[in-house]
C-alpha cells in the first residue's frame, strides 16, 4: 500500500479507535457477562448514537450538519455517559484486567480493516451495480446542513429510501477530515472489518459462556471467534463444489453429481457470482459477495448493527438467566411487571429503529429474534406471567416506533405493494386479492430440494448433528438455548421465500428481493450458530456424545469448512485482477480515463459549488453511466437512474414525465419554453459533456449562452449558470 493511501487508513482508523474509546463505559455496562466486556461493539455504539443525535438536531434544525456539530455532540455524549455510568463502571480497572484482549481486538480490527482496503486499492472504482446510488446518498448528505436529505436523482424532493447507514458514512467523513471519493472504500473496509472483529467477539463470547465452570484458556478462545469470524464473514457455501467439475449454464443449474468430474481442473472456470444466482430468478447473497462487489448497500451497512443486536440479546439471555441486572437499583415494583429492565427493551428499540433507518427488512427480522428471546426469558421464569413479556415487548415496539418516528415523518414506503402467495389455487388467483395477500396467475416458483442443500447444507449438517444432540442431552446450556432461537430464525427465513414474497416492481424476479434480504441474515445467523455447534460437538467430554460419533463428526465438518472456504479466494482473485494492479483508494479516479473532460468538470463543481442547487444533466437506466454528475457531487438533478425513482416513489408516472422534459431542455430550439422548464425545476446549472451528447444528439447548446453565463469549459463538457 502507498504513503498516501496508508496513512488515510491509519487516520481513519484512529477516529473510530477515539469514537470507540468515548463510548467504553456504556459498552461495559451492557456486556459486563462478556469476558472481553464486548470492547469491539463500543466502535458501532459510538457511531451509532452519535449519527442518530446528529440526525435529530438536523432534522428538528437545531444545529447544521457540519464538522464541529458533531464534535461537540461527540463530546457532549461521551462526557454524559462517563457521568451517569462512573457509578457502576471503572474503565481503568477494565483496561488493566482486560489490556490484552483489548489489544487483540483492536490489533485484529486494524488488520482486518487495512486488509481490506488494500484488496479494494485494486479495483476502487465507485462504478457499476448499486455504486452510484450509494456514493450519490453520502454526497447528498455531506451537502446537507439539515434532514432528511435531498435526493440527488429527483429535485426537489428528499431521499425516499433508508439511509441512515449512509448518513454514518457521511458523518465519518467528516469529522476524519477525508474526502468522500476515498471514505467509500473505507467505509467498506470498515464493514468488513467490523464484521470480523464483531463475529469474533460472538463466537468467542458463546464459547466462553459455554464453558463458564471450567474458563477455558485464551487460546481457544481465539480460535472459537477466528474461526466463527472465517465463516460469517469470509465463508461461502457449497456452491464451491461445482468448481470440481465442468460448468453447467448459468441459466440451467443442475446437480454437480450430474455433471463431468475433473477434480485436476479446479476450479473450471467457476464463475463466482453463480453461487448467489443459484435458484432461478432469485438472489441469496452472502458477506463475502457484499465485500468483494463492494457495494455500499444498506444491507451491507446494516451489518455491524445486525451482529450488535445479537450480541446485545444474547448478552440479555444470558444475564436473565443468571438472575442478574444491568444495573444496580434499588427493587422497585413497577420493575416485576416486566420479565427483563426497562432499559433493556429501550435499548433494543433504539438498535432496531437504527437497524429499520439503514435496511428496512433487518428491523422487521430482529424484531422476530427480539420477540424469541423475550418469550424465551418470560417462559423461563419461576412465576412467568403472560403481562411481563407483553409490557416488555411493548416498551421494546413503543421505543422502536418512537426512535424511528423523525425519520418515518419523511418517508413513505412504496415499493412493496402487497403479500404475494407462491403456487395459489385458481380460486384463489380468480380473487386476485384477499386483504394484504395477493394470488397471481404464473406466479409459482420453488426451489428444488438440491438447490437448497447446496446452498445451505454447510449449516444444516451442524444443526441436524446439534438437533440430534439436544435430543439425547438430559440438560442444555443457556447458550444451547440461545443458539436453538437463532437456528429458528434462521430457518424461517428461509422458508418464507418458498411460500410468498412482498411484491415489488420487478415482473420475472418477484421473489428474488424477498430472498435476498431475508437469506442473507439466514447466513450470518447459521454462521455463527454452526461453528458454536463444531466446539459444543467437538468438545472432549460433552455429555450424550460418544467418541463414535464425534470423530466422524469433526472428520465431516473439517472437509466442509475447507470447502466453503475456497470461495474468497477465488472471489477476490476474479473481481480484483488477482491483486496485480494497484490503483489506490480514490474511487473516482476511473472517470479521469472514461470522461476525462467530465472528471476535471466534477471536481470544479465539488470545488466551488456551495450547497445543493439543482443540475440539469442527462438521464438514463439503472447501471449505466448516467447520473454520473449528481452521484459524484450530491447536486441534485432532475432526473437520475429511472427504475430507481420509479422502486423509491412507487409508481413509473411518477418520474415518467421529467424523462421528455429533459430531453426538451437539452434539445428544443424554443428559448422560452426552455426556460419555463428550467424554472420548473429550480435549475441552477446546465451540465453539458460526453453524455448529454451521447443521450442527445438534438442538443442545442448555444441557446444556454443566452439563458445563463459558462462558468466552465474544457473540451467538450460545459457547465452554464443560469440567469434567476
């Protein structure tokens, strides 16, 4: 890694290290049954908290959205927390009984974080699949003084769309003081890394936990989370066999047995991204595709808080197991009405309001795992009382409704419209519909029987082993317990996709999000519950476990995990050019090679344009290079990607109608009816380049000079500022 490029790491990597280090005393508190104390969370605390602070005092204008606001809420929070958790909490007497797993920890994040970032330093581009939506939402932010943002791609509205992952994107950038064409990859980088170093914690906490009466040693500690960490978050699945034999088409999956054997050929050709197109017409992705694709999506921006709460309910289960309280407070009764604190069900709704901001789906996903573990706690109860769960869970919905109300105040979900049924009867489909549930003809897709055990047998042979297990055992442990609540979310999830589906836009792939969203926790939670299951199975004496069985048991799991951990690999070598081209973090760079005039064009703009007036560019289809403007600067445009708008305001008559007035201001000859256009849309500056040319070859340019002043020139490309 060059100079330049090392020390944004390293700088980038210090303001999380402050961010975390602020927030200490509150990560302590909550996961004081944790041997490490949960240190790693306190990094997605702090950005956590802060980012929602900072979005309440931009939303209710109390203060801009700049560099020193967020210093000054950063110190006002930290400060706070200190104060109300002294009492309870002594981060010097933590840091000196826990420096060296504080130091491993952070050791392992950095190394995790800088590895990552010199992987994607050879393939940075902001460019292709969800790139320019992503990178144009944290443009649009680190442009707003106040919330919700502007929508880069339809003036002048805001962002319909859950971007709170973005906004803490953004919010880094700033107070890290790097530009947004680097924190991209960082921020990335930063996932991944958290993904590691979170799941880490998970595995090593449960293994811990598991063995409580006899502590085990640090090392195995170590590899019980490098080892569920390897397989959440580097891990693919059994996909990989195909790489032994000859490729099949990508559209007409068929069974690999079927297929020729050339084990010496691996790995044949195999096309990476086969294994999350797999069942036909749907998407079931998983980590290591997120990371090597390097889309900042929400579902990948979701997934430190995704590992926060499971850690945080897991911790919970734990400790009401225990009979033990967060905090120590004096018996009070209005506490025996709930079947865990208050605070606890607050805490929870808050995580789940910022999980439902940054990725809808995953809100409504760990509320389920929430309501599992609370009825779990509730059952477990000497004197369980039906009240105690229900208040619970209704603190938990209450304050979940409530963190999330500023945001839900400017947003309106309209890409679902309803619950499709897979395969329903013709009296049904002749219905049409029945309340929420919809019946459509031709809509009967199900996944065959050896497609899902490719795609999930990995897990399953842990889980059937544990089942079998859990069968024979006279007592199960808490975290036996815990692990069964996240092998039946996990399973649930992916279930639902073989009965119905929420309907969106899409006519061929209707289940295909559905899928996606919901299998790629499935994953991530079966991840971490199958290597929990490898060290409670694999144990030296593990009661109901016979020697006969444990050997063929480890023999098993060690030729998959040797499988399954073949995908990255090749995964990474494909997508980054087997890491032979060095191209560094700046993830605009490309423009300089395809639009070279465009890119000069973009940089004055982000130079010397203040605020958010409109642009007038080209529009175009979704993945192309239209919009490429407001996506690299966060000026909002008339019109960007089509199908966007259309899936974020859920119908296509919605922007439909700008597509022709677009094309009118570029080409008609008509100086008035041009301008009655531009004034339409509050338009500040007229963007001609390669595109606009490319989209319209009508394009009369010379009767801008007569409606605005140029105020950049170089080639081709053209910006004018028009006349108000």
């Amino acid at each position: 890694m060059n100079p330049v490029d090392l020390q944004s790491v390293i700088q980038w990597w210090f303001v999380l290290l402050v961010l975390g280090a602020g927030f200490l005393p509150l990560t302590i508190l909550i996961f004081k049954n944790f041997f490490d104390r949960g240190y790693i969370f306190s990094k997605i605390i702090g950005l956590g908290i802060l980012s929602y602070v900072s979005f309440l005092i931009g939303v209710f204008h109390i203060a801009p959205f700049r560099t020193e606001t967020i210093f000054i809420l950063g110190i006002l929070l930290i400060a706070g927390f200190f104060f109300i958790t002294k009492k309870y909490v002594s981060v010097l007497t933590f840091i000196k009984q826990h420096w060296a797993i504080i130091l491993f920890e952070e050791a392992l994040f950095f190394t995790t974080l800088l590895a990552w970032a010199y992987i994607h330093a050879f393939a940075p581009d902001v460019h292709g699949l969800e790139k320019y939506m992503d990178y144009g939402f944290i443009n649009s932010i680190l442009r707003s003084d106040y919330f919700p943002p502007k929508d880069m791609w339809f003036a002048p509205h805001v962002i319909n769309y859950y971007y709170f992952g973005h906004l803490m994107t953004a919010l880094l950038t700033k107070i890290s003081f790097i530009p947004s064409n680097i924190t991209f990859n960082l921020m990335l980088s930063t996932i991944f890394a958290l993904c590691f170093t979170q799941t880490f914690s998970i595995g090593a906490n449960l293994f811990v936990l598991m063995k409580q009466h006899t502590m085990p040693g640090r090392i195995k500690r170590v590899i019980a989370g490098i080892m569920t960490a390897g397989v959440v978050a580097l891990g693919g699945n059994l996909h990989i066999l195909y790489a032994f034999f000859k490729p099949y088409q990508t559209d007409n999956p068929q069974p690999f047995w079927t297929l020729p054997f050339f084990p010496l050929d691996f790995p044949n050709g195999y096309w990476y991204p086969n294994a999350t197109r797999y069942i036909f017409n749907t998407i079931h992705e998983f980590p290591i595709y997120s990371w090597v694709v390097a889309d900042l999506h929400g579902h990948v921006l979701d997934i430190p808080l995704v590992l926060f709460i499971i850690a945080l309910l897991l911790a919970l289960f734990h400790q009401e197991h225990q009979t033990e309280a967060t905090i120590q407070v004096k018996k009070k009764s209005y506490l025996t009405y709930f079947s865990v604190h208050p605070l606890w069900s607050i805490g929870i709704g808050l995580t789940l309001a910022l999980m439902y901001m940054t990725n809808a789906w995953d809100g409504a996903i760990y509320l389920l795992l929430t309501i599992l573990v609370l009825f779990s706690l509730y059952n477990a109860l000497p004197k369980h009382k039906i009240h105690t769960f229900i208040l619970s869970f209704a603190l938990v919905f209450l304050s979940f409704i409530l963190f999330a109300l500023p945001y839900n105040s400017y947003f309106t979900p309209s890409a679902v419209s309803g619950i499709g049924v897979l395969c329903a009867p013709q009296a049904l489909i002749d219905m049409g519909k029945f309340g929420p549930f919809l019946f459509e003809k031709d809509h009967c897709q199900h996944s065959y029987w050896w497609e899902l055990l490719t795609l999930y047998g990995f897990f399953y042979f842990f889980i059937i082993c544990f089942l079998v297990f859990a069968v024979r055992a006279k007592k199960l442990l808490e975290t036996d317990l815990f692990v069964l609540l996240l092998i039946t979310l996990g399973t649930i999830l992916i279930i639902i996709p073989e009965f119905v589906y929420l309907k969106d836009i899409y006519p061929a792939h209707y289940r295909a999000n559905t899928m996606f969203k919901l299998v790629f926790q499935a994953f991530m939670i079966l991840g971490i519950s199958s290597m929990y299951i490898l060290f409670r199975l694999g144990d030296r004496k593990p009661p109901a476990i016979r020697a006969i069985f444990r050997y063929p048991f480890l023999f098993v799991s060690v030729v998959l995990l040797v499988a399954v951990m073949q995908y990255p690999k090749i995964a990474i070598n494909s997508y980054y050019g087997d890491l032979k081209d060095y191209k560094g973090l700046d993830g605009t760079v490309y423009l300089k090679t395809l639009y070279p005039t465009d890119y000069d064009a973009i940089l004055w703009m982000n130079k010397n344009i203040k605020g958010q007036p409109v642009i007038l560019e080209a529009q175009g289809d979704s993945y192309t290079d239209f919009a490429r403007v407001s996506a690299n600067t966060g000026l909002p445009t008339v019109l960007g990607w089509t199908v966007h708008e259309w899936l974020w305001r859920g119908s296509y008559d919605v922007p439909a109608p700008r597509i022709d007035e677009i094309k009118t201001m570029y080409e008609t000859q008509d100086l008035a009816k041009t301008k009655e256009l531009l004034d339409k849309y509050n338009v500040e500056y007229v963007f001609i380049g390669s595109m606009e040319y490319q989209k319209h070859p009508e394009l009369v340019e010379s009767k801008f000079d007569q409606l605005g002043d140029m105020v950049f020139e170089k080639g081709t490309t053209k910006i004018y500022r028009i006349y108000k």
